[in-house]
C-alpha cells in the first residue's frame, strides 16, 4: 500500500522532467506489468498516476492480483477510470531463469503484459521485473526487426551539458556480441539520440579503455573497421573512454552487454555513493549543523540550482531502459525504483510510442543497406539463459 507520507509527497514528485516527456499521444494504451519489481504493485499504480500529468489522455493496462491492485487505485482520484486491470494470480520473480518462464510463465503478470502489444491492445509495454525473463519473454512475443539479430537494452545517462544525454548500449541483454551487433546497437542508439534527445547528427562511439587506434581488444578494433565504412544515421567519432560517458562528447556509447552492465551499475553506485557522503558529512556533527544554520540564508539562494543538480544525478529521473530492436516497444524499468522513477520509465515507453521510433528504425536499416548487416541468424542465447 501506499502510505500517507508518500501521497502527501507527490505533488512535488510529480514535476519531474525528461526530454522524452515533452511529446503527448492521443489513445495512447501503456500495457503495465503490475508485479514487476521489488515494490509492486503499489510503484506501478503510483507511477501511472504520476505519468498522467504528461499524459493526461493515456489509458492503461494493468495486469496482476486484482485483489492487491484495486485498492491502490482508490488512492488516486480518476485513475480508476482511466486503468483497466486484468487479473492473474501469477507473476515472474527476481530469481526464475529466462528458459523456465518461457515454459512455464505464459499466464504470468509480465508474459501477459507483453502479449497485449503483440496484439495490438497497447502501443507499449512497461515492466520493472527479472530483466533476463523480459527480454526472454519479450524477444519471443514480440519479435525482432528484420535486419537486427540481437535487441538491445539501452538508456541515456547526464552529461556535463544540461540537457543532453549520452545514450548507452548494450546494458545486459548480449553477454557477448560481434561487431555486426554493435553495428547494429549504434543504428539503434543514432535514431533513439535523433528522435527522441533531439540530436540531428548524434555522434557514435565505440567504449573501449584508450582512444588510440592500437588499444583495446580484437571486437573493439574489427568493429572500429566496420563503423567506419557504414552509413551510420550519424558520425562514428572513434573510440571512447569511460569517462567519456558524461562529458557529452558522445551522444551514443556502444559496447558489449557485460561490459555495458558492469559499467552502468559502477555509475549509478557512485552517483548513490555521492550522495550518501554529501548527506554523511552534513550531519557529521553538531558545529557541522550549526555552521548550516548559519549559512541559512545564503543556502536559500543556492536552493535551486542544489536542487537541479540532486534530480541530474538522481538515478531515478533516468530510470526506463528501453530493449531496441523488436517489433513492438518494451521499456525495462529498475527493480527498486518507486513511484516516480516508474512514472520517467512509462515516459520513455510513451515518448518512443508517440515518435513511432520502430518506423524510424526500420527505415534507417533500409537505408543502411544489406550488405552492412548480415542476414538475420537463429536465436541468440539470452544472458543468464540455461537450456
């Protein structure tokens, strides 16, 4: 349930920004995996009643337990009207494998999810739950694009320019890849960084551990090669540093699935570590809160621009990776997140579904032409997949 405290917050929490917001749909259908994540139900009701303020004419599916579900919505006035709710008792886990709920999870709230874009009930899908079992379930409902042999999972990070983002690929969905899939992520990543960000040349690297020509491993160098020569829907810029990824140099950053996961986790966990050592040190000691109360009035004047910085580097304004490369439009949401990091993940689903970005893709690899890509292959072996 949602207590007092956390309703009584949201009319603040309710002026987050993302650029991915700016664009409204009418009809929209966001199809909502309701036990999804660490915090379900009660993240996902919230998170769609705080999406409406950008989205005031979306309706919505929610799958689940009716019987957790239905009192939530009674704490949101009018979203009762506007979210329908299909009921099913079963529901994916933190620790089912992909292979197992492809068998067995046909019924579950996620799997149901998924199925209603497949059908054509909704533009778009929203879960916070097992990642491996979505991209499994989602990559087998849904499809892949023709032209593209792995989806990937990306989302964009801050950079140093207010307003500009880097966005990010593979983030897990390929443990191991082959420079025609990081040709392929780079497609992606370009029109994500055009239609969605709003960059008209994104500029594409390749994340590696130097810039020079001679370092990094034999995928890093062969996919250099083949970058170079393609029609890519933007500028190949080179290779990039990690530290790359927030100086805005670069407005797509693509590597492998492991190395693209170990990365984003070590930068969410220094953005959590700065913060916590920020908060430490102001309640280190009583001369510490004395000198604050002092500086009171000159905090005051700071407090703005404090608090634009706190939501850039808060994890959950950025929250919603979206798994490019399929036919229908799946948005990956973390699973600790609350109400309004799940409210920023339906504003990437809304955002791609409103600029119809799988149209924009497929004409972009139409463009790139076959002979840079090679024919569709069988099924890859998901991360973390067994059998």
């Amino acid at each position: 349930m949602v207590s007092i405290r956390a309703r009584a917050a949201s009319p603040a929490a309710e002026r987050y920004q993302r650029p991915v917001l700016h664009q409204q749909q009418h009809n929209l259908v966001i199809s909502l995996d309701g036990m999804g994540g660490d915090h379900a139900p009660a993240i996902v009701v919230e998170g769609a009643h705080l999406a409406r303020r950008q989205f005031p004419s979306a309706r919505f599916l929610i799958f689940g337990d009716e019987a957790q579900i239905a009192p939530l919505l009674s704490q949101y006035p009018g979203l009762a009207d506007v979210m329908e709710i299909r009921h099913t008792p079963d529901r994916v886990t933190a620790e089912d494998k992909p292979a197992q709920v492809l068998r067995t999870g046909r019924n579950s709230s996620m799997r149901l999810a998924i199925d209603a874009v497949a059908k054509g009930e909704a533009d778009c899908v929203v879960s916070a739950g097992n990642t491996g079992a979505l991209m499994a379930m989602a990559k087998f409902s849904l499809k892949v694009m023709p032209g593209i042999d792995r989806p990937a999972i990306a989302t964009y990070m801050p950079t140093r320019i207010e307003g500009r983002g880097t966005v990010l690929l593979d983030l897990g969905a390929n443990a191991e890849c082959d420079p025609n899939n990081l040709l392929e992520f780079a497609v992606l990543g370009a029109v994500f960084s055009r239609e969605i960000l709003g960059v008209a040349q994104p500029n594409i690297g390749i994340l590696n551990i130097g810039s020079e020509a001679m370092k990094g491993s034999e995928l890093v160098k062969e996919s250099a090669e083949l970058f170079a020569k393609a029609k890519l829907p933007g500028t190949y810029k080179g290779f990039a540093e990690g530290d790359d990824i927030s100086t805005g140099a670069f407005d797509v950053v693509v590597t492998d699935g492991f190395t693209g996961n170990v990365t984003l986790k070590a930068i969410e966990g220094t953005a959590k570590l700065i913060k916590y050592m920020i908060k430490e040190a102001l309640q280190s000691s009583w001369l510490v809160k004395v000198g604050l109360l002092l500086a009171l009035p000159g905090l005051l004047l700071c407090y703005r621009p404090m608090k634009n910085v706190s939501k850039r580097i808060d994890p959950r304004y950025y929250n919603g990776a979206s798994l490019l490369g399929l036919k229908g439009l799946c948005i990956k949401s973390h699973g600790g997140t609350d109400g309004v990091g799940f409210a920023n993940a339906i504003g990437v689903a809304a955002g791609l579904a409103a600029k119809k970005f799988n149209q924009k893709v497929e004409a972009e690899l139409q463009r790139l032409g076959a002979e840079a890509l090679r024919p569709a292959a069988a099924p890859a072996r998901l991360a973390g997949e067994e059998g």
